[in-house]
C-alpha cells in the first residue's frame, strides 16, 4: 500500500555531468530518473533498493528507481527534469515559477500499480 510523503527537488552533480552530454544522453536520463528516500520510508512500504517506485500527484505519475539515501523519514528527492516535470503543476502563485518543494506525492511499490494477477 502506498503513503503520501513530501517531495522535493534539486540538482546532482551526477545530472549535471549527464546534462553536458545532452538532455537526450543515456547519462543525463539514468541521472534523472531516479528517487531517493529514507530505508526506513522504502521498508515499510516494500520497496527495495534499486527498485522501482510509483510516484503520483493530481498533475501525474512516473516510475522511478529508488535508492536509500539519508533523507529524513517522510521525505523523497528526485532531480529536476521531464521526468519530476509530470508531477508538478503549473500554478506559480504569482511567482512565475511552480514550486518544486514540498509536493505532497503518493509513493507505492510500482508493483501495486499492477494490481492482483
């Protein structure tokens, strides 16, 4: 079963590396791709390390591969790019720019996705 958890987002160096080979490189999307959570968070919710994890918003959904990192229970971490794009809205409150912070975001096994077989 899934859990809302908080979402925010940034840039790696791992990304940035990719990004001088070109958005479309294999480097750039295997940096992209991917999101970080706390082990405890990825546990409970049976999703292991290098797994792939369904994240959704009422913008959209992906998949991702997840990774232990040390975040902080209740917080996943995915780079900026197409992928995170999908679930964030376009409303700026005024700011001209959509927060990329603090998104509440559905996180489930991708598994679950599937349903029963």
């Amino acid at each position: 079963m899934g859990e809302r958890l908080t979402l925010i987002t940034g840039r790696t160096r791992k990304q940035a590396v990719g990004m001088h080979k070109g958005k479309d490189s294999p480097e750039y999307r295997e940096a992209t791709a991917l999101v970080e959570m706390n082990p405890e968070d990825m546990a409970r919710l049976n999703i292991e390390d290098g797994g792939q994890a369904l994240l959704r918003t009422a913008e959209g959904e992906v998949e991702l591969t997840a990774h232990a990192g040390s975040l902080p229970a209740g917080l996943v971490f995915v780079p900026m790019g197409t992928l995170v794009n999908k679930l964030i809205g376009t409303e700026t409150l005024g700011t001209g720019m959509p927060s990329f912070k603090g998104q509440k975001v559905d996180v489930a096994p991708v598994a679950e996705r599937e349903g029963p077989s």
